[in-house]
C-alpha cells in the first residue's frame, strides 16, 4: 500500500464482511520505542474498580501508563467510557509499553475491535491480521503526532517480516502529522498509513454524534452499546444525505450525482464511482 | 522503592520515645541495636534494614514505639475488630477517615483487586502505604497515589498479604508518603 493518509485510500479496520470475521481475528500492537506489546485481551470490570492496564495476565500493574488510561477511559476526560458504554476496563499486555500517550489510537482500536468480538489474544495465526500502531487520540477523536515514530518503526522490522512470512497481514498506522519519519523504515515495511481521524480507519467513530442522552450507564449490557453504535452510523448516514441535498441545491443537480457516488469496498473503505 | 529518609521531627520524637520507653523498664530487650530514626525511616516510607520488622514483632517496647510513630504519621486507622480463626474474609473494611474495598477480577478470578477509599481525596500526587499490624504478622503494603480518592492494588486471592489484609482482626494505618 502507498504511504497516503488515509483519506485518500481509507481502509476500515473493521469491516463489514461477515464472513470475514467470522474466522481471522485482528491483533492490535502498542508500537514502542524498546519494542512492541500485543494487547491481549479487554475485560470490562467492575465498576468500582480503577482501570488499569497489566502485564500478561499478572497482578503487575503498570502505573505509569495505568494512570493515563485511566483518563483516557474516564468521561469527560477521555472517550473509552463515552463511546463504548462501560467505566472500567482492565487490559492485558503482552510486554511493558512506555510513559506518554502514543498507546492510544491502538488502545482506541483494541476496544472498537473487542466491541465487535474481533480482537485477537495476541499469538496470530495464519488468516489472521495485525494493526500495529502508534498515535494519540484526542476528545474528538483527531490522531495527533507521537514521539518516536521512527524509532518504533524500526523496531517493527523484523517481527513485521517474520508474521508475513506466516501468511498474516500486517498493517502499520501512524498519525498524519508523523508521516515521513523514518522514511527509510516505512519503505522497508511497507504498509504504513497515516491517519488523521479514527473515523478514517472506523466509519462509526464520530464524535460529534455523541450525546449525554445516549452515554449507556456502567452496568448495562454490552448489546445495548451495539445498538448505540447502529443509531450513531444511521444518524452518521443521514446526516450525510442531508449535506449531500444541501450541496446539490447550491450547486444544481448535476453536482449531486458526483457527490452522491460513494460506494463502499469489499472492506468498508470508500471510493468514488 | 526509593529510599526515604524521615523528617527530623519524627526521628526526634522516636528517640524520645525510646528513651522513654527505656527509662521506664518497658523495653525488654537492648533495642541499641535497633535504632529510632530506622524505624522512623521504614514509618516514612524507606526499606527497613534486615531483620527490623521481626525485632518490632518480637519486642513489646519497639512494637509500642512503632505504633506510636504511626499515629504521628497516620492518615486513616482502622482498628482490630474480634474475629474467629474461621470467619470468611470481608469484602470490605472501613475505618476512621477511609474504607478498604475488595473486588474479584473478572479478566482473571484468581485475583482481586484492593481499593483504598479516602473520605477526604489526597490532593497531592503523592502515594500511600497501608501498615498491617496483626495479632502475629506486621506488613507494610505500598499502593500508588490516589486518583480520584481511590488508590487501587491488584492481588493473587490467595496471596498472604491479601488474606492479612482483609482480615478484621488487624489493624490497618494508612500513611502517606
């Protein structure tokens, strides 16, 4: 894949094939600068319990990066709670990942993947695909630059080649704003994308289709945040018909066939007719 | 754990009070080898010198100047409630100025988290350390600063630590480092 931002080639992560995701799994890694960490597996805990991020299925806690996922989660503060309908998480990680916020866009996908029951265990088999990524996230889910990108790019080098090699597709996210360092890794790789909002890699992620009145409390059920999903994608569609309507009515209707033609691909992404 | 020296103030009121305690006759062993300020030092957060904890179990004067040193430091107590050797573990502790609260993971069942509640929230950023005084068990459990008021470790269920903890038949000081 060209290194573009991903407006102009998007590719969802989640994708809308069934039959798809019925067997491979995606497998989300935290990029970091000593390496990288599989996240393992998303548990939604009690609510009175802090969120926490731990090593491996151990009681080892990782504090430093437990306190900032913390907020992350938090509403008000963070959006995991706001946009997944749960206050309290627990997250497995393969390895210790380091201070800062770079873990977030790939937290952010691990839970959207985890909602959907497609979120890998970490060891990927054959079939399956790997989002390795590294970027921050914002309130209005906009992906700001990270330290260290060529560094953890280079760092995925070898790992990268040895799943291809196993027949798993691998793809590398970065923030827009990051593209071009580490440019001689990224050609090496392969596959690096940029990304400037989690609606380019998610088609539901739009933040400003969420609502105090739609916030689920903790203890509802998780069938409950899927249908929240659905209302916020169909309110997301009409919304786009709506401004689709109004742009053809200033510029006539001959504009209206062009905007209108948005198809959607085999894996969720969008291209023009 | 980094080494934390403890402030004057408190080194001077553990040698008063060793001096006290050794002019009254309380002190039934030479504690000279035992000196205040070390326990003064492991009260302020420091790693205690090699066989401390067990002369203050088994020296009734150090164990007294251990818990008055405490109450120097202390920001919450919780004290020793009856119990019997079969009573189940509690969910829950409470005691004058927070609560203890115990919650099995549901990622992994075989561990429960232990969730330190402040009725008045720590505004500082600084973290805790719960001392447990037991009838035949003294330990000293680090747990990182507040969030929220609430300061929350995670543990094997059948850790001996835990299973001290949550019995309420010890006594629980919270100090803040």
């Amino acid at each position: 894949m060209n290194a573009q931002a991903l407006e102009a080639n998007s590719t969802s992560v989640i994708t809308t094939d069934e039959s798809e995701s019925q067997a491979a799994k995606t497998h989300v890694v935290i990029a970091t600068t000593e390496g990288y960490a599989f996240i393992q597996r998303i548990t939604e805990e009690d609510p009175g319990v802090q969120s926490v991020i731990c090593l491996d299925g151990t009681v080892q806690d990782l504090r430093q990066v437990s306190s900032g996922y913390r907020d992350f989660v938090r509403r008000g503060s963070g959006v995991i709670a706001r946009d997944f309908g749960h206050s309290a998480f627990r997250i497995d990680v393969s390895k210790p990942i380091d201070q800062g916020n770079s873990w977030q866009l790939p937290v952010y996908l691990a839970h959207a993947l985890h909602q959907q029951g497609k979120l890998g265990d970490g060891k990927p088999q054959r079939g399956d695909r790997v989002l390795w990524a590294t970027g921050e996230v914002d309130i209005d889910l906009s992906v700001r630059r990270v330290a260290g990108v060529a560094q953890k790019l280079a760092h995925a080098i070898a790992p990268v080649r040895e799943l291809r090699e196993q027949g798993i597709e691998v793809q590398l996210l970065v923030p827009t704003e990051n593209m071009g360092e580490g440019a001689g890794h990224a050609e090496v790789l392969g596959s690096v994308s940029g990304v400037t909002r989690l609606a380019d890699v998610l088609p539901q992620a739009n933040p400003t289709l969420s609502s105090n009145e739609e916030c689920i409390s903790s203890n509802s059920s998780p069938t409950l945040s899927v249908s929240w999903l659905q209302r916020r994608w169909i309110w997301a569609a009409l919304t786009a018909v709506a401004l689709a309507i109004g742009v053809a009515g200033y510029f006539g209707y001959e504009r209206l066939s062009n905007v209108d033609a948005v198809d959607l691909d085999d894996f969720g992404g969008r291209s023009a007719r | 754990m980094t080494n934390k020296s403890a402030d004057p103030a408190t080194i001077a009121l553990a040698s008063y009070l060793q001096c006290q305690a050794a002019l009254a006759g309380t002190a039934r062993t030479a504690p000279a080898q035992v000196l205040p300020w070390a326990l003064a030092s492991y009260i302020a957060g420091a790693e205690p010198p090699a066989g401390l904890v067990d002369r203050v179990r088994a020296d009734l004067g150090l164990y007294r100047l251990y818990r008055d040193l405490l109450t120097t430091r202390s920001q919450a107590w919780s004290f020793r409630q009856a119990a019997a050797s079969s009573d189940p573990p509690s969910d829950e502790r409470s005691g004058k100025g927070f609560r203890l609260e115990f919650r099995r993971s549901r990622a992994t069942p075989g561990q429960i988290y232990a969730t330190v509640v402040l009725d008045s929230p720590n505004t500082t950023e600084r973290g805790l350390q719960v001392h447990v005084l037991g009838e035949d068990a003294l330990l000293r459990l680090d747990f990182p600063a507040p969030f929220d008021g609430r300061s929350q470790r995670l543990f094997p269920a059948n850790s001996p630590e835990l299973s001290l903890l949550r019995r309420i038949d010890s006594e629980l000081v919270l100090v803040t480092l």
